[in-house]
C-alpha cells in the first residue's frame, strides 16, 4: 500500500510540474541575449539526461515498477523539452541552431517512445530473456548510437557557428571552453 502510494505521488508531482511548465512555456519563447538563448537549449537536453540517469540508476536497484516508472517520466520530459524547443523563436533571424536543436530533440522523442521502450521491456526480462531478445537490444543500442553521434555533432556545430556570429564563448560542464568542429 505504502509503495503504492509513493508511486501515486511521485507521478502526480511529475504530471503538476509537467503542466506548470508547458503553461509557463505556451506560445513562443524569445530570448534577447544569444547565450542565455543557447543555455535554454543546453537546459532542455540536461533535463532529458538527468531523466536517463535515474532511469539507468533504477535498472540495478529498482523494481519494475520503479524502472517503469522512470521511464514513464523521461518519456514526459522528452514530450516536454521538445515542445520547448519547438517554441524558440528564431534568434535575431538566426533559426539555425534551433533547427539543429529540433532535430536532435525529435530524435530523442521518437527513440524514448520506440526503441527505449523496446529496451526497458528486454531489460526487465531479466534472466528469462532469449539470445534474440539480447541481439535486438545491442543492435537498438547500436543504432541510437550512431544516430545520435551525427545529431550531437551537427549540433556542436551549430552551437560554434552560433556562438561566433553572436561572439560568444561557452563551456561544457567541466569549465572548458567547447572546441570548434
């Protein structure tokens, strides 16, 4: 019961936040400076990565509801960081790294909602999963990879043209300035 219980609450914070955001982020979202503009996009992925983590985090110490459960709430921030960048005007009629953006948000979207979810049920067959169970998920794997590497590339990219038409500097998380591509 308890459990339960826990489970309702965590889903019913997660659906309120969920909605607090979309309402505070109806219609366009314009920003004037061009970093504040990129960080929302930086803001956005991070969301979704700190969604993968608790996923993956749950996979060894959770139960199948717990994994379920994570999954259900990455695949709600996924809907919700896409809508959001889908809002982003363009930036003084620069629309290339929000284009850029998009298509990796999309990308994200469409995994979690496919081929994720083809994963989470192999993963929680645990023993009783097949040899074809454990090939189909290391092709997944495989595939998102790659597919994933030219998004993040190409948004790298467009990150760095970005920044230098604006003269801008970012930095990843560790504090280094990103390198040009």
């Amino acid at each position: 019961m308890l459990q339960t219980l826990v489970i309702f609450a965590l889903t019913g914070s997660f659906l309120l936040t969920s909605c607090l955001q979309q309402t505070a982020r109806s219609g366009e979202k314009k920003f004037y400076a061009p970093v504040e503009y990129n960080d929302f996009i930086v803001d956005q992925e991070n969301a979704i990565i700190k969604r993968m983590i608790r996923l993956t985090a749950t996979y060894d110490s959770g139960s199948t509801a717990e994994v379920r459960l994570q999954f259900d709430s990455l695949v709600k921030q996924s809907d919700v960081s896409l809508g959001n960048i889908r809002r982003l005007t363009d930036y003084e009629g620069d629309s290339s790294l929000k284009l850029q953006a998009e298509q990796l948000f999309e990308f994200y979207n469409h995994i979690f909602h496919n081929e994720y979810r083809q994963m989470v049920e192999i993963f929680l067959k645990g023993s009783d999963a097949t040899d074809e169970d454990i090939a189909e998920l290391n092709r997944i794997v495989k595939s998102v990879r790659v597919k994933e590497e030219v998004l993040n590339k190409a948004l790298g990219i467009a990150q760095n043209v970005f920044a230098k038409k604006f003269e801008f500097e970012f930095q990843d998380s560790a504090g280094l300035t990103v390198p040009e591509y």
